[in-house]
C-alpha cells in the first residue's frame, strides 16, 4: 500500500500535523462508500416511512374497533413527533459533536427501534394509554432526529469532496423512497388485515428495515477527521488506513500526498449551544442567514403542501378519501427521482446554480400552477403531475439546504449546527399546514389556496434569491477549505461570513 504520511503531534504543544482529510478526499468511489450509503442513508427513508406511516393510520385510529381516539387526540401524534424530533436532534446533536459521530448513529437507531415497537403495543384510550402513546411516539422522533445530526455529519466527513454534494443530496431524499413504502404499505395492510392488527404492523415496518441495517451500521469506522480533531491519531489513522485498505482492494492506486496539504490543529473542549450560538451569529453572521432561509422556506413549503395534499384532492377534486392516498405515491416519486438524477449537478455545475436553480424554478413553477388551480384547468390527475414536476426540482434543493448546513461550518460544531438548523426549520414548518388547512378549509374558496400557493412560491423565491447572492461554491472543497476548523493552528485561512 502506498501510504500518505500519519497523523503527528507535539506532546509539550498539543498540536497535531495531519493529512487525514487531504487522504479521504484523495479517494476514489470503492465499496466502502457504498456501504457509508446503505448503512447510513436509510434515517431519511426511515423518517419518510414514519411520517406516511402516521398520516396514513390516523383516521383509523379513531374508529371504534382500534383505539376509539378522537380527532384531537389522533392530530396530536404527529405534534408529538415533530417534537421528539426537535428534541432528538438538539439532545444528540451536542452528543454525537462531543462523543462522536458512529457512537451516536448507533445510539439514534435504537432509540426509533425502541420507541416504534413500544407504539404497537398501545392498548387504549385511557389516561395512561394515551401517556403511553404520546411517549413512545416523542421516544420515535427523538431517535429519527438525532439521526439527522448524526448522520448528515458522518456522511460529509467520511465522503471524498468531489461525491459529497450528490451523495448528500441523494440520500436526504431517499426521505420519499420511505414515503412510498409507507404509502402501499399502509394501503394494503389497511385493506386486507383487520384494523387492529393492520395499524399495529404498519408502524412495525420502520424497525424491520432498521434491523435489517444495525449490523452494517455496527461495522462502519468512526469519522477519522472528528478523531483527529479530538487528539485521538492513533485511532484516526488505524480507521483511515482501514478505509484505504478497502480502496485499494478495489482497484486504486494512492499515491504518496504532499505535507503541505497537511493541517495543524490544537483540539479544544466540545461546545454547548450558548458557545455554538455565539460562533454561529459572531464568526458566521451571513452564514446562518443562509442556512436558516434555506432550511426555512423548504421546510414551510413542503409540509404546506405535504401534509394538505390529499385534503385538496378530497375537498377540491371530489377524490375518494380511500384512494386518495394513492395519488401520493405520484407526488413521491417525483420528490425521489429528482435528487437522485440531478444530484450529480451539484458538484459539476455548481453549489450556487444549482441551489438558487432549483428554489427559484420551484417557486415559479408553482406559481403557474397556482394560476392553473384558479382557473379550474386541473383535475386530481394534472394537479397531481404538476406537483410531481415542481417538486422534483424542489426536493432537489431542499435537500440541498441539508448539505449546505452540514458543510459550511467547522467539524467541532456541524453536528450541532444542523440540529439548530433543523429544529428552526421544523418551529417555522409547523405552521405551513395549519396555515393551509385554514385555507383549504371545506373547499369552498379556491381563491384563498390560489393566495396560499402564491405565499409558497414567494418563500421559496426567497431562499433561491439569498442562495444566489450569499452561497457558498463548496462543490469540490475539502471541508476544512470550506469551513477552516475552529482549533486550526496553521496558516490556512479562516472562513467567515
């Protein structure tokens, strides 16, 4: 094996020389890689399952023959979910910064087991079994949002510059490849295995799938660059030759690296969320404008119209509630295939095109959808294929905004950063539905949605607008050119701004 020079410190300086980030970037694609992707990227299809899977059940668990709740009490499921994921992400976030990032996915993977599995055992409708409920759910959310954290960070960190952008992309919206199962899942479950059963199992299908990943995720290494930064070398250089070792197996030649692509950093104690808040608005200000409107405008949008997607159908289009399900596996696709075709765009266009692109194309498009909407030239069908075309650019830049937060801020603080970012986002997307079931109301003024619409593709004009004129061109940066970490001792300069 050609070997790059290891990681070396100073014990009287506590500084620590290292070309580990330099060599993981060097890295061609190789199984490794793929395994980074199956093991890891299943949070977003988990959290998509789990939140079709919800929606899905929710009326039948006010029917007599399941837990007889009522409409509040069933509203407040996915309230209590949402929440866990605001805490989750908080909570393990700090964590998986401090700890590091494979203890934490672990971790985050057993805490939605857990909490999923505890749900299909509610018995009742009683005080204690709606405690129950409650719980478990909040125990489920807060597990799929440390995922989030945890995760996105792994990913970045152990991904070579030149895939990151695409990889990140496309696993954040392998997010509706979950909601399509949960979708036909729940829908034949509830159509051929009696209700008290068919809800039970459908919130099973989530810990099955991540069963079937707890072994692969067992054997993935710890981020050598968060080891690094912690003064862990000799464990960041046994996890890097490892990682090596399987690249070459592949077929790659790695050639020796130059020192001068080496950084020097002297580790510091983790950061707690006053300290993180400080680095972020102080040493970051345009930076946290730009990762909060991205995360903002997507969130609004997508639960505005995810969550009041077959409510339109039904109040507006006369489509049966039992099938209206069904068009959401149209809506899905479209979500899936645009990541996943475009991603690679990302790092050969361009950050800034492409994110200010797909915000500012979505909002257009639904614009002229709106206008269409007004004017009663849609049907439940071209309503459904033009939701399906704008968010297959949509779910493109949305899961773009992830990617932006997870790369633009130093190693020390990501984990947190995202989680910041994300419960922002999830505070500001709660009250996209609330807002538009206001709107939808009975079906009575088509006039109020066309406004709604309208107000939906201004928010996500704005996030393109604010892309375009503050983004940062990571596509094809090593992390730390992005984002110079904050214990680095050397010349490299400082990212700002």
């Amino acid at each position: 094996m050609v070997q790059a020079a290891p990681a070396s410190g100073s014990e009287s300086s506590g500084t620590i020389r290292s070309l580990i980030p330099a060599r993981i970037d060097r890295l061609s694609w190789s199984p490794f890689h793929t395994r980074i992707v199956m093991a890891l990227g299943t949070a977003w299809v988990l959290d998509g399952l789990e939140i079709t899977v919800a929606s899905a059940v929710g009326p039948v668990l006010a029917e007599q023959e399941t837990l007889a709740l009522s409409s509040t009490q069933v509203g407040l499921i996915a309230t209590v979910y949402l929440l866990g994921e605001v805490f989750g992400a908080l909570f393990f976030g700090r964590l998986s910064d401090a700890l590091g990032r494979r203890n934490l996915f672990i971790v985050t993977l057993a805490v939605y087991l857990g909490g999923n599995a505890l749900t299909a055992l509610t018995w009742g409708n009683g005080p204690a079994a709606l405690v129950f409920l409650y719980l478990t759910r909040f125990i489920a959310g807060a597990g799929i949002g440390g995922e989030y954290a945890a995760i996105n960070s792994a990913i970045d960190e152990m991904m070579p510059a030149k895939y990151r952008g695409r990889v990140d992309i496309g696993v954040n919206g392998t997010y509706w490849g979950g909601a399509i199962i949960g979708t036909l899942g729940t829908y034949i479950l509830l159509n051929n295995v009696e209700l008290d059963w068919a809800w039970r199992i459908a919130f099973l299908l989530g810990p099955i799938i991540g069963v079937a990943i707890w072994g692969l995720r067992r054997h993935l290494p710890e981020s050598p660059r968060w080891l690094v930064m912690h003064g862990r070398e000799a464990e960041a250089e046994e996890n890097i030759a490892r990682i090596e070792r399987a690249a070459e197996a592949s077929g790659q030649t790695l050639e020796p690296l130059d020192d001068s692509k080496a950084i020097e950093i002297r580790p510091t104690k983790p950061h707690g969320y006053l300290s993180l808040l400080k680095v972020l608005f102080r040493l970051y200000p345009a930076r946290s404008t730009l990762g909060a409107t991205l995360m903002i405008t997507q969130s609004f949008l997508y639960n505005a119209i995810f969550f009041t997607y077959t409510l339109v159908l039904t109040k507006f289009f006369g489509v049966d509630e039992k099938a209206a399900p069904l068009y959401l596996v149209a809506f899905a696709v479209g979500n899936l295939i645009g990541p996943l075709t475009i991603g690679r765009l990302f790092d050969t266009v361009g950050r800034r095109k492409m994110i200010s692109g797909t915000y500012l194309l979505s909002g257009a498009l639904l614009a002229i959808t709106a206008v269409l909407f007004h004017q009663g030239a849609l049907n439940a069908i071209t309503q459904t294929i033009a939701w399906s075309v704008i968010f297959f650019f949509a779910s493109a830049g949305a899961s773009s905004a992830y990617l932006t937060v997870s790369e633009i801020f130093p190693l020390e603080i990501r984990a947190q950063a995202i989680a910041v970012f994300f419960a922002i986002a999830q505070c500001f997307g709660a009250i996209g539905p609330v807002f538009y079931g206001w709107l939808i109301g009975e079906g009575e003024d088509p006039g109020r949605l066309f406004i709604g619409f309208l107000i939906g593709a201004a928010v996500m004009a704005i996030g393109g607008i604010v892309e375009w004129l503050i983004g940062i061109d990571a596509e094809g940066k090593s992390l730390e050119d992005v984002a110079t970490p904050l214990s680095a001792v050397t010349n490299r300069p400082r990212a700002t701004g």
